[in-house]
C-alpha cells in the first residue's frame, strides 16, 4: 500500500475528527485527496505532529470531540521521539496517532530512516501506548475503527511502501489561514 492509498482512507475516516498532518509529502497528498477544514497541515514544522495533537488532545478532553488525530511517518517521529514517553505519562485518552511508516524520509529522494531496523510500534508499547497495526487497505480500514474505539493514547503502525504519489502539487497555501481555518472549524465543535 502506498502513502497515498492509506491517505484515502484514512479521509474518509476521518471526516468528523480534527486531523493534525505532518509536512511535506504526507500534508501535500492528504490536501489532493481530500483539502477539508478539520486538516490543520503542519507545513514545514517536521516532527510536531505527535505533540501539537498530543496538547489538542488535552485542550478538548472535556469537549465533545471524539478523538484527535495526527497522521504521522516515521521520519518525524524519529525526529521528534519524545511525544512517546510524552504520550505514554499524560495519557491523553482522546489522542490516536497514525504512522505512516515507509522507512523513507519520502520528501528527500527516499532516504533511509532508521525505521526498517526499529519496531517503532514496539518503541510507543513501551511507552504506554495501545498499539495497532496495519500494512494493507483492509486490515488499516479495522485497525483504525479500533483505534477510534479505545481510549488512547494509541499509536496505529501503518507500514508503506516508499514512494510519493506523481503529479501531486505542493501546498502553498498561507499557514495562518489554515491554522485559522482549523480553528474556526473546532471552534464550531467543541
């Protein structure tokens, strides 16, 4: 399964839920499958998604918004490890991070990551974080309906194949209106 292919999905299962995306590639495919409100693209900001979710997550714990999600590669998270432990000790029961893990850094030429020699999923368990996982279309589709259902944290270990999707554009847009974007649309939820 391809970035892309898991991006689909994961759209269309999360079409009610405030969605917190990591940069480059991954916020480029998401915006050409689906560009909606609930996406706040965290563009040039690599290895924040865990923790700008993990603090929403935390902000809207008595709100009616049912979970929060940051869709996450394994890149960045190597990046930015410490949202595991981070996670694992405020246990933000709202929060639900996907990996999409390709073992790529898919915005520089597929370079490696150290993930294809760490179980990062095994790293967020011992963490404290409920983990699932998927490497196709349908197990990803039940994996994520689980996730949605347990109170987290949860990590959902997604493995990829490298490779970005052709012919996607990049997202130009202005920052500042999409973080006002975002916020406009939880504002109108919580």
């Amino acid at each position: 399964m391809r970035r892309v292919e898991a991006l689909e999905i994961l759209a269309d299962a999360t079409a009610d839920l405030p969605v917190v995306v990591t940069c480059a590639a991954t916020s480029r495919e998401l915006a050409a499958v689906a560009d909606r409100p609930n996406h706040l693209y965290l563009l040039d900001a690599m290895g924040l998604a865990g923790s700008v979710a993990t603090g929403l997550a935390l902000a809207v714990a008595d709100a009616p918004v049912e979970r929060v999600v940051a869709i996450e590669g394994d890149g960045s998270l190597l990046m930015n490890p410490n949202v595991l432990p981070t996670g694992g000790h405020l246990r933000p029961r709202k929060l639900l991070m996907v990996l999409l893990d390709n073992a790529v850094y898919g915005s520089t030429a597929d370079l490696p990551t150290y993930a294809a020699g760490l179980d990062l999923g095994g790293v967020a368990a011992a963490c404290g974080w409920a983990v699932r996982r998927a490497d196709d279309p349908g197990t990803l589709r039940r994996a994520f309906a689980e996730a949605r259902a347990a109170d987290g944290p949860v990590l959902l270990h997604v493995r990829i194949a490298p490779g970005n999707a052709p012919d996607v554009p990049r997202l130009l847009e202005d920052p500042v209106v999409l973080g006002r974007r975002f916020r406009d649309w939880l504002a109108e939820r919580a």
